[in-house]
C-alpha cells in the first residue's frame, strides 16, 4: 500500500514538472517561409515589415525616413538591440517603425497599398550590424490632432527564428502629454522607449538600447 502511494506521488510529481515546461510554438511563416517560433501575441500590423521595399538581405543599419528634408524639428535616433541577456549585442534584427507627421496625422500620398494606407509613408526599415547598432534619421512626430496622445513613433522587430513582434513605442521625455506611468513602467517591452533629447551639432540626438524578448509574450527563456 505505501509503495503504492510513493509510486502515485512520484508520477503526479513528474506529470507536473512536465506541464511546467511549455514548449515555444512553432509556426510556419507565410512570409519567410520559414519556421518560426510564435512570440509577442497577436499584433494588428505588425506585418508592415514586410513592405520594405528592400530586401532584408540588403537592408543595412541606417534610415532616413521620407520628409526628412522637409522644415521640422530634425532627430537622430540610435541605439543597441541586445539578446534576452542585455548584453550580446543582437546583428540581423529587422527594425520596422513608422509615425505620424507635424500634423500628428499618419500621411499618406493616395498611392499606397497595404499597411501603408493605415502607417503613411514616414516609415522605415533596418538591419541591426555586427554591434547590434541601428540608427534613424527623421523629424520628430507630433501628438494626434486635438488629443492627450504623446507624441510617438511605432517599432516592429523581426529576428531570426521568430515571428515578428511589437515593443514599447518610442516616447519623448519631454512631452507634456508623456504620462507619468511611462517614465517609471515596471515591464517595458523591449526596454524603456522613452527618448532623452539633446541638441548637437544643429539636430536632436537620442538614444534607446532594446533588450529582444523583454516582457514579450511566449519569448522562449533560452
Ligand atoms: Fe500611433
């Protein structure tokens, strides 16, 4: 009888451990081909990756995003996206993010197709280098018309092995629309999106590092 319980609680023991463990799904990616490891939940719009209009294997670290040229407040983003560790710096991580324009309206020029008619055209694209470094050139966005919105630009991530996922928004630490909540948020996904500015060499400079997998759904702890 007491080998019998011993036995039923040994295999009790073992049926939970293996319901802790749950395996990364897989899925098959329609636009990579590929097979993938599902992360970040769902995300409406999340694929607007995958209308850079040119190719992953050609994109390279720097953007500058359409109008940049055009009268505005001038911003050089930058940073390092690091693995899950927050140290090894991540190469070949695709950066998609878009924003709205001075008007705080997503502008588009009637031409587009897919996403594009929802993101507008001031979006960009690019591939993380040996370092890990990635940098963008834009004006800086303005909040949406008539709202507390702050000001923000929308960032997609796409690495190797995963589906594509959202992170936090890029958010300006000087924005009097910038809720409090942002700047001391206990999860950020990604790392903080909160840009300190400052002035050099006649344009804004801001940095963010990102942290791949951070408070992403389903990311694979290895
Ligand atoms: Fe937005």
């Amino acid at each position: 009888m007491q080998h019998s319980i011993i036995l039923l609680l040994l295999l009790v023991c073992i049926s939970c451990n293996s319901c802790s463990q749950s395996n990364p799904k897989q899925t098959g990616n329609a636009k990579t081909g590929q097979q993938e490891i599902k992360v970040g939940g769902n995300c409406e719009g999340c694929e607007a990756i995958y209308e850079s209009p040119v190719s992953f294997e050609q994109l390279n670290e720097v953007d500058t995003l359409p109008g940049f040229n055009e009268p505005g407040p001038k911003i050089e983003i930058s940073g390092i996206i690091y693995q899950r560790d927050g140290k090894t710096p991540a190469k070949g991580v695709i950066l998609y993010i878009y924003h709205t324009d001075k008007k705080g309206i997503y502008a588009t020029k009637g031409t587009e197709s897919g996403w594009a008619k929802r993101h507008g055209y001031t979006r960009g694209w690019m591939k993380t280098n040996e370092k890990g470094e990635y940098k963008f050139y834009t004006l800086v966005p303005a909040s949406y018309p008539n709202s507390n919105n702050p000001k923000h630009i929308h960032p997609t991530i796409k690495e190797p092995g995963k589906t594509e996922y959202w992170i936090d928004e890029f958010l300006f630490d000087n924005d009097p629309l910038l809720p409090e909540a942002e700047r001391t948020k206990n999860k950020p996904v990604g790392g903080s999106g909160v840009l300190k500015t400052s002035m050099k060499d006649g344009m804004l400079r801001a940095t963010r590092n990102i942290i791949l997998g951070l408070n992403v759904i389903d990311y694979p702890k290895q």
